[in-house]
C-alpha cells in the first residue's frame, strides 16, 4: 500500500505572471492541500531588509538579519498569509517597492539557503498534501515531488495580465521591471524557462484560470492512481510469496 502518512507534493515553478499562485491556490482548495508560496517568503525578507538599517548590498548582513528573524507563512490556500517578527505583512509585501527590490535578496545565495531550509521543513509537516510554488521547488526545493509542474505562458500574456492586476494607473516600464527584468535577474540563480527531467510543462496562454487548474488536479489524480496501483501490485506480489 501506498504510505498514506506521506505529504503528497505538488510542485509548481516558472516565470512572473504564469499564473503560479493563483493556480496553486486553485489546485490546493480544490483537493484540500495545504498552500506554499516561497515568493511571499522572499518578499517577506526584502520587507524586512528594507525596514531595517541593514545596507541592502550588503550580502553577509542581509542573511544575517534574515537568520536572526523569525518569518511565518500561513499554507491556507483561502488566506495565505506572512508575518515577519510579528507583523503582519501579507499586503505589504505586495508593494512595487518590494517587487522591485526582491530580485537582490532572493539572489542572495545564503538567504535562499535559510529559507530553503524553512520550506522544506513546512513541506515535510504537511498533511495530506500540499502545493508549493516559485521558481527552484521541481529542481531543487522539492525535486522529488510527485507532481512537478513547469507553468509558463507568452511574455506579452504575463505583462498583460500583470498591467490587468495592478491597474492603469502603473506604468509599462513598470509592469515591464516587475515581469520581464525581473525574470531576467531571478534566472541567475533558478531555471524556470525550461523543463527539468521529468517536469510537465503547462502553458497557460490560451487557457482560463479554471482549465489550468482542472490539468493539474488531472495530473494529481493520475498519480495518485498510480501510486495506488502500484502499491495493489506490491502487495499481490508479497501475499503471493
Ligand atoms: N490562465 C489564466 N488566464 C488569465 N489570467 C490568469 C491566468 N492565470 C492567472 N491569471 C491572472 O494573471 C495574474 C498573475 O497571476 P499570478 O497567479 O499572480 O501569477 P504568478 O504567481 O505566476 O506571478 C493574476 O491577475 C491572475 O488572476
Ligand atoms: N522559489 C522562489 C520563489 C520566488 N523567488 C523570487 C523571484 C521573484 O522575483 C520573487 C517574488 O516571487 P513571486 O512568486 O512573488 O513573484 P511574482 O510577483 O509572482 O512574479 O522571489 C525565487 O527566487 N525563488
């Protein structure tokens, strides 16, 4: 039998603007898993650079603040939340000023290390499952998850749908900073633009929210079918034995 006690691990990488959040949070309501956005992580450490006197170019000291604070990440897909020391900062980190500074911590190989670590632990301690999103979970977060997913879509599509979501009122050259620069940057330290081994690729440009979402639950379902199979036929065998 399939070990039921284990986290069944849903991985979602890829570019700005893919739809990675709102598709993991669709995916996990949907099959009532937990939900884990490590973007929100790096965002909530930039916040907490930034609010400090800490020199932001300062690697050494940047991790070394981030270490020595204590950030909390809600997975309740219905309301993620994140708090850094104590604050609650879910909206906070949702200002352009974080967008456009988080790239310089989240290149900042010690605080990947630190909140790396933090993730994997939330991954280890969920139950029954849980769906993880960024950029690094299907290579090197949670490489082994039963279903990795590379989400991608067309960058006019991302920058359209950033413009949509932060209104008239931003410029392009500032939808442009937060999708495509951005994403220039971040993939100096994680591969999101193509597929490793074994990571299904789902481009989500011509598709609504609710038809993304409806493949990955398929392909969560497929696996766990599977899984079940597969553990039927171990336990055949070892009764035939
Ligand atoms: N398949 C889709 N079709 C149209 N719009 C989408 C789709 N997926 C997400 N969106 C919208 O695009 C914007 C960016 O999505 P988001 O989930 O924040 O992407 P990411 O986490 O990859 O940056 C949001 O306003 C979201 O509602
Ligand atoms: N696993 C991750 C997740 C996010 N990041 C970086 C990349 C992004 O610039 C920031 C913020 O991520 P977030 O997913 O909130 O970015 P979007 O605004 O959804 O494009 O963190 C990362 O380096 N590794």
């Amino acid at each position: 039998m399939p070990d039921t006690d284990e986290c069944f691990v849903v991985a979602v990488d890829g570019p700005s603007g893919s739809g990675k959040s709102s598709t993991s949070r669709g995916v996990a309501q949907r099959k009532g898993y937990a939900y884990l956005d490590t973007g929100a992580m790096y965002r909530a450490a930039t916040w907490l650079v930034l609010d400090s006197a800490v020199d932001s170019s300062d690697p050494a000291a940047v991790a070394a603040l981030v270490a020595r604070t204590e950030l909390r990440v809600g997975t309740d897909p219905a309301a993620p939340t994140v708090s850094v020391a104590g604050t609650d900062v879910t909206a906070a980190i949702r200002e352009p000023r974080i967008s456009a500074a988080v790239s310089t911590v989240a290149t900042n190989l010690e605080v990947r290390r630190l909140l790396i670590d933090q993730q994997r632990q939330i991954i280890a301690a969920a139950r029954p499952g849980i769906v993880v999103e960024g950029r690094d979970i299907t290579t090197v977060v949670a490489p082994d998850a039963q279903v990795r997913v590379l989400l991608v879509a067309d960058p006019q599509a991302r920058v359209a749908r950033r413009k949509n979501e932060l209104g008239e009122t931003v410029a392009d050259h500032e939808v442009h900073d937060q999708v495509i620069r951005r994403d220039r940057d971040d993939s100096t330290v994680a591969e999101f633009h193509d597929a490793a081994p074994g990571v299904r690729v789902v481009d989500s440009t011509e598709l609504s929210l609710d038809e993304v979402v409806d493949q990955i639950v398929g392909l969560i379902d497929d696996q766990a079918d599977r899984s079940v199979s597969a553990g039927r036929a171990a336990g055949v065998g070892q009764s035939r034995t």
